[in-house]
C-alpha cells in the first residue's frame, strides 16, 4: 500500500518537473540562422526561419545567455531564456 501511494505520488509529479522553461529567440536577420543545431552554453538552439528555440542550457541570467546567442547569430528582436523574457531595453542591451 505504501509503495503504491509513493508510486501515485511520483507519477503526479513527473510532469512538471519532466517540463523545463521555454528559451527562444527571433532574429532580426532570418538569413544568419544556422542550419542546423547549434549548441551555446549546453542549450541546443534550432532554427525554422527566424525563429529559434532552445533546450537545456547553462543556470545564467537570461541577458547574458542573449548576448552568447547574438554573437554567434546576429540581433534579435525577441528573446527568452528558461521562461525569462527580456524587455525591448534589455533587448537593444543585448544586441548593443
């Protein structure tokens, strides 16, 4: 009996530990988005046209995990990191 209500209770559990934060980005250039999956800071960015989004990633405040990804593709007009999204000043911060 037991067993099972510590099994009940880790099945209520699972889904929200099992779903991580949202991280994403627009570019403002959609011609500089990679091709392929890029890796910056352990978070795998992929990209359809503009707009990427990323899983995983290294525990950093979402306006350094930006400037990372505007270096390696260009400005953005938007960005989150692990839910975290940046306003339009931290924005022209990033891409500063």
């Amino acid at each position: 009996m037991r067993a099972l209500l510590i099994a009940a209770a880790l099945l209520v559990a699972a889904p929200a530990v099992a779903q991580a934060p949202a991280s994403s980005a627009v570019l403002a250039d959609a011609s500089k988005a990679p091709a392929s999956a890029t890796i910056i800071d352990g978070a795998s960015w992929r990209c359809t046209g503009g707009s990427c989004t990323a899983s995983g990633g290294a525990n950093q405040p979402a306006p350094r995990a930006c400037r990372r990804v505007v270096a390696r593709f260009g400005a953005v007009s938007s960005f989150s990191y692990k839910g975290v999204a940046l306003s339009a000043e931290q924005i022209a911060a990033c891409n500063a």
